[in-house]
C-alpha cells in the first residue's frame, strides 16, 4: 500500500487549488476543480478564470483580483461561476498573490449546497411574511413572484387555481416579467401544462416549440390536503436556458409554503367578506355601508359636489314571510337586491342594512343634478312582479331621501334624515319617495306628485 506521506496532499483536498496568472489564465488547478466546476484539469488549463464567472459577479470579482494583486490577501470572498454543464456554483475564496512569480494562488471552496439552504430559508420566511402582509391574493402572487425570481431566472410567471368543486381553472395571476403588469388570459401551453402538473400531481420541467423558438418550463403543484389546489409555472428567460433539477427541487420545496400563504390568505378574504357582506344578499352590510358612507361624505366635501342617500323599506314584506314562508322572504330579498343593483351605476352602492331595509349611495352629484330620477327608476322596477320559483309575487318599497349636505353633514344625521322621510313615504300609503322636508319636500309615486 502506497504510504500517506507518498501522496499528492493536494489531490486528497476537497477543496479547489488554483493559481492564475495576471490576466486570470489558468496555470494550474487541483484535481478537485473538476468536481468543483466541471472541467477537468487538463481542460481547465489555458481558460481564463474570468470567463467562468457568472456574469453578475464578474465586475465585483475583477475588482477583487486587483487588490488581491496589490498586496491585499483575500479569505473570505463569496461569488458564482457558471459550470461546465450551465449549473451555477457559489464559491468561497481565499486567495493571495504572489508578487516574485507574478502569480495569483487561490483556494475555491464548494459553499453551493450551504447557499441553496440559505435560500430556501429566506423564502420560506419571506413567504410566510408575505401571507401575513398581503392584503388579497394579487397582492400575494405580486410578492411571490419578486421572491421566487431572486431565486432563479424567470421570464414568465404564472400561478394557476383549481376549483374541485367545478371542475375550473382560473389564472388570476400571469406576468411576463416583474416591471410589467400581470395579465389575465393564458395561452393554449400554459393551460395544457398547468392542466398536466395539476392532474399528475407532481413536479414537470418541459420544453415546447413556439415556432422557430424554444420554451423551457418549470412547473410544480401547489399541494393541498386532498391533491393540487392548483400549479406555478414558470418560464425560462432565453432559448437554451433550462432549468436544473435543484431549481425543480427548490421550487416544489417553495411550493408548499406558497400553498399554505394562499389558504391563509383565501381564509381571510372570507373571513373579511363575511365580517363586511350581508349573506344572504351579497351586498354591503351596515357597517361597511357606514365606512363607505363616511368616505363619500369626505370626498364630497373635498371635491365640492353632492350626494344623495336612499332608504328603502318594502311595503308589507312581514306578510310574505307569515303566509309564505322565510325561504320565499330570502327569495324575494334577493330578487330585490338585484334590482336595485341593476338601478345604479357601478361606482354607486346598494347596501342591506338588516330584514327588509336597504340603502342607496349615490356619489358624484354635480349641483344642478336632481337624484330623483334613481328613486323614480326603483319604482318602475319594482311594478313588475317578482318571480320565485314560479310564484309571482308584488311587493312595492317606501323610499326617503336625504342630500349631502343640505340634509345632514354627518353620516348619522344624513342617515336619519332618509329614515325619516322613508317612514314618512310609508305612512302615506307606501310605494313612493320622499325627500326630507328640511330641502325642498316632494312626495312621488308611480302616478305622479301626490
């Protein structure tokens, strides 16, 4: 057996040795370069050291080799190279010169596994302080994005969803890139590979031929308890750029904490709907009818113009309910609640405030604008009967109305103001607006004044 004190210690290093000359050509490197970057060290011989360099790195390196070479030892000099195979390599250096041979003698040691750790670290806690940040699901998507792609090229990102229980895919978020805005409509590929990663349930890299171009592709599920709730996709930056199976790894590691940030965040925008939503209907309750109100008052003021609130209460619903039954009273609030809503503008809000009363937000009113014709319109709608399930049922609402400011410049006061013109209506037989007598008192019906 040939003697340990026989042996090239330096072949026995897991370590790279390495010494360039003054314009980064490689002299000579120990046998662990290979393992190291890939090339053995017959080919490594003659390259220039800088030219294996990630092209990020390379200004920061050759700053560091000058003041290597003036005298200055380095021991702790992180950057990356570009292996031979494409895989990118994290190296810690030290390095000394070597002024009588003009010379550069350095030490690569291997840090990538330690920085691919690190990596995963930092996203997994970026990604759980995005889920508890993020105030909605595109919010969310936007800062993953910005996380995922400081981990790996990406020039398209897309995240795909799958609704079981309709058997749907939606997108709700694809981006081309960071600085460009998401977009919401997929391309036949994309679907056909998020629909593959989300049925095999497991990870994918694919390439697919669009037109003369290549595509590279990277996508992995997003687990869930009973299979993929869905899939990310992400698309390399340039022909012939493929993604490694450590990016694969790495990103279905990620995947998981991207899941679980999206059943977190999905949970609060229920929870937050149902805190602001009347169930029943779908519209604003009363306490975001009052936020909402509130900001309109502000705006109105600031901006100078008006606004008008529409209090309404149907004519007689309790009947409904005691010879009908509360699922036709649910019925009909939902039937009435649509009609209301198809009665506005967009930028308007039609709010439930509890039982069978209703609210009216008009915004933007310009003086000289009269909001009666909005209460008149409800009233036309409200002539044709409602259909639930096959019962036709007709039922007329009383309406009060008050104007910002003329009637109130504060929420409640404005509030109660349409209540009491609102009451006022229905104690004159119902199935008419009035506005409240403090502006200019006007009663109407579908006849016409009263």
């Amino acid at each position: 057996m040939q003697s340990i004190s026989s042996l090239n210690v330096i072949d026995l290093l897991l370590d790279a040795v390495c010494i360039v000359d003054e314009d980064s050509r490689i002299v000579f490197v120990s046998p662990a370069f290979e393992r190291i970057f890939g090339y053995t060290p017959q080919e490594a011989v003659g390259l220039r050291m800088l030219d294996l360099v990630h092209p990020e790195d390379l200004q920061a390196t050759e700053q560091q080799a000058q003041r290597v070479m003036g005298g200055s030892p380095q021991l702790q000099f992180e950057n990356r190279y570009v292996r031979k195979d494409g895989a990118v390599a994290h190296i810690l250096w030290t390095a000394q010169w070597l002024p009588e041979r003009r010379l550069r003698l350095a030490v690569a040691h291997d840090i990538t596994k330690r920085k691919h750790t690190e990596s995963m670290h930092a996203a997994i806690y970026a990604i759980s302080e995005a889920a508890h940040a993020a105030p909605n699901l595109p919010t969310l998507f936007e800062r993953i994005h910005r996380i995922i792609g400081g981990l790996m090229a990406v020039a398209q990102f897309t995240v795909a969803l799958h609704d079981r229980a309709r058997g749907a895919l939606s997108f709700p978020y694809l981006a081309p890139a960071l600085e460009q805005n998401p977009h919401s409509t997929p391309g036949a590929g994309q679907i056909q590979l998020c629909t593959r990663v989300i049925q095999e349930d497991r990870p994918l890299r694919l390439s697919t031929c669009e037109g003369p171009q290549t595509c590279h592709w990277l996508g992995v599920p997003l687990p869930a308890q009973d299979g993929a709730m869905g899939a990310l996709l992400l698309q390399g930056p340039a022909e012939g750029d493929t993604y490694s199976e450590a990016d694969k790894e790495l990103l279905q590691f990620v995947s998981t904490q991207v899941a679980l940030a999206i059943e977190r965040t999905q949970m609060h925008e229920r929870l937050q709907h149902m805190a602001q939503y009347d169930q029943l209907t779908a519209l604003p309750n009363r306490a975001l009818f009052n936020d909402r109100l509130r900001i309109a008052m502000a705006r109105a003021h600031r901006e100078q113009t008006l606004l008008s609130l529409l209090f309404i209460d149907l004519d007689r619903f309790k009947e409904v309910n005691d010879t009908l039954g509360h699922a036709m009273g649910d019925l009909l609030l939902q039937g009435v609640a649509q009609r209301l809503q198809a009665c506005v503008r967009g930028s308007d809000t039609v709010a439930r405030l509890g039982g069978d009363e209703f609210v009216v937000l008009l915004e933007g009113i310009h003086a000289g604008e009269l909001p009666q014709p909005v209460a008149q319109k409800i009233l036309t709608a409200f002539a044709q009967p409602f259909d639930l399930n096959g019962l036709a049922l007709s039922i007329q609402p009383s309406i009060g109305m008050a104007v910002f400011p003329e009637h109130g410049t504060h929420e409640s006061m404005l509030l109660s103001h349409a209540d009491e013109a609102m009451y006022q209506a229905k104690r004159n037989g119902g199935n008419q607006f009035i506005v409240h007598p403090r502006g200019a008192a006007t009663r109407q019906g579908l006849s016409g004044s009263a």
